[in-house]
C-alpha cells in the first residue's frame, strides 16, 4: 500500500479559571502511523509539552498587555 492509514485524535477541554475567566486546552496528534507504539506517542506529547510552555508564556504577556490598557 503507498499510503499506509494514519490516525489523527484530538482532545480539547475548556477549564473554568475563576474571575469570569476560562481557558481551552486543545491537544492533536495527527498522521500516526498505526501500529506506533506508546513511546513514540509520549515522545510526541513530549514536544507538545515544549510549545505549550513556550506559547503559554506568549500568550500571558499578550492577555496582560490587554489588562493592562495596552491596546
């Protein structure tokens, strides 16, 4: 088969922060192999973990700018 099947599984949550604030927690994997084993998931995840720290961050100073009058 040239094009063996992939997956593609998502995952999102909206999380109650307090103060009339929520935030959305969105997770994808896409274009698994199928037969990939839980390792090279965990080692995906494991990226993702990487640009969330880094986005988060970015989006925080974003929000407190706007908190802040800088518009």
């Amino acid at each position: 088969m040239d094009n063996p099947i992939k997956i593609c599984m998502s995952v999102s949550r909206k999380v109650n922060l307090g103060n009339y604030e929520s935030g959305d927690v969105f997770l994808s994997l896409s274009d698994v192999p199928v037969g990939a084993t839980q390792q090279q998931v965990e080692d995906a995840l494991q990226t993702s973990k990487i640009v969330w720290d880094v986005l988060r961050a970015e989006v925080n100073q974003k929000a407190a700018a706007l908190k802040g009058g800088d518009r």
